[in-house]
C-alpha cells in the first residue's frame, strides 16, 4: 500500500503569516506612498527584493518600470486597493506569501522593501552607478526640471475637464478618463496608468486645502502633484519640485 505524501511543514507560523499579511497591507494603504499601490497594481504581489536589490539600485529601477507599464493587474485587485478593502487584500497577502513559502527573513525584507526610506536608498545606490566624479552632489539636470513642469502643464486641461466632469456626474474616475480620452488621449492615458494615484490625490485632503474655492488652482495642484508620480514623488514633493523649477527657468543660474 503506498504511503500518503507528506506535505512540506512551511517555513514560518500561521501567525507570522497573518501578521505579515496586515502589515504588509497596512503599508499598501498609506496615503503617504502612492507609489507602492500603483506598484502593487502592476506586478501584484511583488518578489522579495534581496539585500544587494535594494542597495545597487535595481529595486528603485524594478519599481519604476513596473508603474509605468500600461498593464493593470485584476479588476478585483484594483476595486480593492481603490476602496481599501483589507478584509480582501489581507487574506491574499497571507495566501501569497504561503504559496510562496517565504521565510521569516523573507517577508521581514518584504516589510523593509514598503518603506519610503528603503526606496531612497535604492535611488541612492543607483546614482552611485552614474557617479563619475567626486565633489558636492550635483544638481538635477535643467532638462529633469523641463520634463517635470511640462508635464504638469500637459495634464493641466485635463484634470481640469475632470474636476468639472466629477462636479457634474455620478460617473465613475474611469469612465469620466474614458470620456475625457476624445480630447486629451496622451493626458488620459497618462491619468489611467496612474488611476490609483490620482484617485488617492483627488481626496488627498492638504491638497483640498491648497486651492478650495478656484476651479482653476485646485486643477494646478493635482497637476503638479501627479506630475512626479513616475519619479516615485510624494504629493508634496512634487508640488515643490514643480515649483523650483519654474523658478530655475525664470531665474537661470
């Protein structure tokens, strides 16, 4: 009679896979990372990034491509991520990680890869691939300005037509983009690969407050802010990068 195939013991606690799971998800969540859902969003559940991942700057170079892929992943997963939908997100996590077998190193480097702080040192490792000579670190090219604030001003009209859509409709942000796509393609385009930034930026509510009453400021604002977005920017971060470069142009060194 054969004997029944035992099945491998996991490499870490039901537990510690629970626990994983919401915090790994937790940091999914914070609005303070739009960057991380939309990572999310494209690969799903991401690989573990190794040590030498995230100091020679392949994790930061990893993240970028996938956010700017014009692949969304499921359809569940994006309505997921939109609503903050832990009693759906928390268990995939937990089966993912399972699935995978990851370890307690593993999923501790996962954790560690979520953190905005991990990222920057990922971005630094990769500038250290380009640095060529020693001195003060070097200012960002005039061209990485031009790119950011032509950039704003190209999603400007756009988001302006959405705002007043949203204040007029009880459509959906994609249905609204889809409409918009007519007049403005490579905007919509642009807002749809980001849909899940943009819609945590519409309720981002210091920007709320930045401009309130006109039209046309509260546009400005969520233009600049998404305009950094491919360069994993925070809302605020961009805004102000946006803003030194119009001073850089106006007022050359």
């Amino acid at each position: 009679m054969p004997r029944k195939k035992q099945q491998r013991r996991l490499p870490a606690t039901q537990a510690e896979y629970q626990q994983f799971a919401e915090q790994f998800i937790d940091a999914v969540l914070d609005p303070v990372r739009p960057w991380l859902v939309e990572y999310l969003l494209k690969r799903e559940f991401p690989p573990v990034p190794s040590e030498d991942d995230i100091a020679s700057g392949r994790l930061a170079i990893k993240i970028h491509e996938a956010i700017s892929l014009d692949k969304l992943g499921p359809w569940w997963l994006f309505e997921a991520l939109r609503q903050g939908n832990r009693k759906e997100l928390v268990p995939w996590a937990k089966r993912e990680a399972m699935d995978r077998r990851l370890t307690k190193d593993e999923m501790t480097r996962q954790l560690d890869s979520t953190k905005s702080e991990t990222l920057k040192r990922s971005l630094k490792g990769f500038r250290a691939t380009f640095r060529f000579r020693r001195g003060p670190k070097p200012q960002i090219h005039r061209d990485d300005y031009v790119i950011l604030l032509a950039t704003a001003e190209f999603l400007r009209p756009a988001i302006s037509k959405l705002l007043a859509e949203r204040d007029s409709t009880t459509r959906t942000l994609r249905e609204i983009l889809t409409y918009l796509q007519k007049d403005h393609p490579e905007a919509c385009k642009f807002l749809m690969r980001h849909e899940m930034t943009l819609e945590t930026c519409l309720a981002d509510p210091k920007l709320l407050r930045r401009a309130r009453r006109r039209p046309a400021a509260r546009a400005r604002v969520i233009a600049n802010a998404m305009a950094g977005c491919e360069y994993g920017l925070a809302f605020s971060t961009s805004i102000e990068r946006v803003r030194e470069a119009k001073l850089r142009l106006k007022y050359p060194s």
